[in-house]
C-alpha cells in the first residue's frame, strides 16, 4: 500500500540583512516567493512537517544542503 510523502505543515522564513546595514530581520510571507533580500543575508528556515522525519534537506537545481530534523511530533 502506497504511503504518502510527507509535506510541510507550517514554514517560516527570516531574511536576516548584514550587520553593516543596520536594517532588522524581516519575516518573508511563505507562498509568496519569488524573494528579494540583499546579498550577503542569511536565510533562517524553521519548518514543520506533517509527520515525523528522520532526515531533511534544501535543494536548488543540484544543490543540495542537509536541515537539522528534530523535535518530536
């Protein structure tokens, strides 16, 4: 019997600016990408899925860079 993939339950997205800005961290409404933040911004992710993982990560193209799965569900 197929098993579902597991989805996203809840995203949340902060573009963090470089310091030298002095510009705050910004919440990026998820679902509304594409997203412009300035170069040299670090994207901080927090995800929840709909059931629990062993192993999560984020890929663009062929890039691919390995999530921290924890929590319980």
């Amino acid at each position: 019997m197929p098993v579902a993939p597991p989805a996203l339950a809840e995203l949340t997205l902060i573009a963090i600016p470089p310091r030298y800005t002095g510009l705050s961290s910004e919440a990026l409404p998820p679902g509304q990408s594409p997203y412009q933040i300035l170069r040299g911004s670090c994207l901080h992710l927090t995800a929840v899925a709909n059931k629990p993982l062993q192993m999560a990560e984020l890929t663009r193209g062929e890039t691919r860079w390995p999530l921290l799965a924890s929590g319980s569900p």
